[in-house]
C-alpha cells in the first residue's frame, strides 16, 4: 500500500534547466538534462499519486454525508 501523501511531503515541481546551461559534454546521469527528467518523472508520478488521494478523500467525505 502506498503511503498517505501530507502537503509537506509533495516535492516542489523542478524547474528545467535553460539550453545554455547544458555544457554538451555528454556527461550521462550528471547531465543537467538527465537530471531534470527524472527529477521531472518522480514529480509527475507524485501528483498523480496525490490527485488519487485527494479524489478518494473527496469520495470518502461524500460516503459519509450520505451515511448520516
């Protein structure tokens, strides 16, 4: 089970870096490039993750209305 995400968990959104910034010496996982797109990746799954959270806690408020 995934675990209850609480705003101060969320990770700000990474902001990509500019073409300039890039040197272009091909520098694999420590290219600024690489970097961001995974950053980027974790970010985008994080706020799936956290809109599924928010929807089932809006569902879950709507059950109970229903129940009282």
């Amino acid at each position: 089970m995934t675990r209850k995400l609480k705003p101060e968990d969320l990770m700000p959104e990474p902001v990509r870096p500019e073409s300039w910034e890039c040197c272009g010496s091909d520098c694999g996982d420590a290219c600024i490039q690489t970097i961001y797109w995974h950053e980027k990746a974790k970010y985008d799954a994080q706020q799936r993750e956290w809109k599924v959270q928010q929807e089932a806690a809006k569902n879950e408020g709507r059950l109970k209305d229903n129940h009282d």
